[in-house]
C-alpha cells in the first residue's frame, strides 16, 4: 500500500470537482415551515440553509456616573449561494456578513452608530483564511464581525464591540426561559407558503460590563431584550416595511409586538405580538387582540422620512394599557456602508396600567419602510 500522502492530490481535485458542482448547479435555501422544533442551545447557532438570519441585542444601562443608555448590536448573515452564478465573485465566499451598533446617550440625547460589512464562510469557525474576516460558526454561538463578536453558551451571553473611540463589554445572564413566537416559533409575516422565519427571544437578560467613549470608562449594568431569527422569504411585494416593539416591564412582564404595513397603509392580518407574564408564561397574540395608536410624528432631517414617534397601546382583555415615548426623536440608522436600509430603532420609556395597577418600563422601537420599501 503506498503512503497516505501519495493520494492527497487526488482528494484535493475530488474536493475542488465537488466544490465547483455546487457552486454552479444552484443552490436552494430552505424556507420557514410548520414542523420544525426548535431546539437549545443547537438554534442558537448559525443556520446557513437558511438565506437570511439576525442575532438582535437591545437593552438599557445605567452607569455608575448615572448617565442612562439605550444600545443596540445586530450581526447579520445574508446567504449569496443562491447567487453564485450570477454573481461571477470567489465562490469561496458563500455569506455577507453586516453588524450594526448603536448608541443613545439619554441625557444628552446623542445617537452614535457604527457599522461592518464583511464576506465570509458559512459555518467558518476559525482558521487564517479570508473567511476569518466575519464569520457565524454552526456548532457553538460565535458570531463576528472583524473585532465585534458575540458569544455564549445557553442564556449566558457575551458582547464585544470597538469601534473609533467607543467600546461595550457586556455579559448577559437571561432570567427566563427562551419565549418562542407565533406558532411554537414559527411566526408568519405574510400569505402563503414561506412568508414566515423562525423567531424566539430572550426577553430579559440581566446585564453588566464596561462602556468606553473617548478614553472614559465606567460600569453599566441594566437589562437587554435578544431576538434571534432565520427564514429565506419572509415579505410579501405588497408589504414595505414593519414596526416592532419591545417592552421590558417593571412588574416582571414583557411584551412584543409588530406591525407589517403595506403600500396602501393597512396592516398585514398576519401581525402579531407576544405577552409574557411574571412567572414565564407565554401567551401568543393576534392583531385582533391588541391596538397600537400613534400620536405623534417626526421627520428625520436627515432622509427626509416620516416616522411616527409616540404611541398608545392597548391589550383589552389583558386590561393592559401602555404609552410609548421615544427617549429622543434622532435615533435613526442611515446604513449606507452596510444594509444600505434607512431604518429607526431607539430606546423607549413605558408608562401605564395592568389590570388597575400603575406600571412602567423601557422598551425598544424599530421601524422600516419609511425611507423606502424594506427589501430582505
């Protein structure tokens, strides 16, 4: 039998034979069906059957200054497989990776944004190659994006951003089981086959670490609310955009809510939102269970959009009545280096009453659409 190397060249052309198959037979991304069960820490991870998936961080923070923040940090994967022909790139290169991080100083009301672009290898998970560059590994959660990352291990997460003269550090401990929307996390945006992702959070994570700017550190400590969602072909021609909604409550509970708008101003019947009370227990909600209100409206000088700014929220038989206030009308994403989406998403307060009782709480508002129609 002749030595083990002598066949290396042979394995190497059969790899790069297969390799090229594949990139130029087309590819075929799965999309968001009933059935499938979500499973932890395994859906955590990274999905790349999938075309399109986020890792979504929100939260507050208090510093030991008594300066309050809202932040945001999202890492996202786009699929390019099922472009690869087309596209006429390396098809080493297999996803884009983007991440955005953003920063409301309360106070002062001064919104920082920062963002990454990157392509990278699906699964990649290591090693020196170009991949290294961003990468969302299958086998553990590690997503990054040059020198931002996040990282875990069941609800204990993770976070690292650094970028021009602002730096987060923060671990994140979830204080309560992962909460699964729509239909045991399957939740449908849209009519027809598909239209839909697979979507859970972790509602309330308790979090502390170490915010720098400009040279000056200090510790932060607050509460974070995490999304995590894949799918391949979620919105419909007619749908533009959505507004989501957050909520954090000072008697234990949380709440999520979205809106899929469309080009005629109605909203999708397949909006829907999530209650999750005290003790954990999940309720799903559908647009007829609950009414978002506006009452106040901003144009962004910068894009010239029109977003609403303020809103009244009901659950009726939940008796639950909440008013929204933006912490700051400039909390808006001009990603022209990343996603190149015009987007808002901005730190919250709450204030209102459940079943009698006075409650309030912080939240966090994203809205798309309203610059121009949301493609994904």
């Amino acid at each position: 039998m002749p030595p083990m190397k002598s066949f290396r060249p042979f394995v190497a052309i059969k790899i790069a034979v297969v390799l090229l198959w594949l990139f130029t037979t087309g590819f075929t991304y799965q999309i968001a069906l009933p059935g499938r069960k979500l499973s932890f820490p395994a859906d955590h991870y990274a999905h790349p059957d999938f075309k399109t998936e986020w890792w979504y961080y929100t939260g507050h923070l208090a510093g030991d200054s008594g300066k309050r923040y809202g932040y945001q940090v999202t890492f996202f994967r786009f699929g390019l497989r099922d472009r690869q022909k087309e596209a006429k790139a390396t098809p080493l290169f297999s996803e884009l990776y983007m991440a955005h991080f953003a920063l409301s100083d309360i106070a002062a009301r001064k919104f920082t944004f920062r963002e990454r672009i990157h392509r990278g290898i699906a699964g990649k998970a290591g090693g020196r190659g170009y991949g290294d560059q961003a990468g969302a590994a299958t086998d553990r959660l590690l997503v990054w994006n040059g020198d931002w990352k996040v990282t875990g291990d069941g609800g204990n997460h993770a976070i690292q951003v650094n970028d021009r003269g602002t730096r987060l550090r923060l671990n994140l401990q979830s204080l309560k089981p992962v909460v699964l929307h729509g239909q045991n996390g399957l939740s449908q945006k849209g009519e027809g086959e598909g239209r839909a992702s697979y979507y859970y959070s972790l509602t309330r994570m308790q979090t502390d670490g170490v915010l720098s700017v400009n040279g000056k550190s200090e510790k932060v400590r607050g509460l974070t609310w995490m999304d995590h969602e894949f799918g391949s072909n979620q919105l419909q021609e007619d749908q533009v955009g959505w507004d989501w909604f957050s909520i954090q409550l000072d008697n234990n509970a949380e709440l999520m809510l979205y809106l899929m708008r469309r080009k005629d101003g109605s909203i999708d019947p397949y909006s829907s939102g999530t209650l999750v009370s005290a003790d954990g227990t999940v309720k799903s909600l559908s647009l007829k269970d609950y009414r978002i209100d506006i009452v106040d409206r901003w144009k962004s000088p910068t894009s010239g959009a029109t977003y609403p700014m303020k809103w009244k929220v009901t659950v009726p038989a939940e008796a639950l009545e909440l008013e929204i206030t933006p912490a700051f009308a400039e909390q808006e994403l001009i990603t022209n280096r990343s996603t190149r989406v015009t987007y808002w998403e901005g730190a919250a307060s709450i204030r209102g009453t459940a079943r009698g009782q006075a409650v309030s709480g912080q939240g966090y508002v994203e809205m798309t659409g309203y610059a121009g129609k949301l493609t994904i």
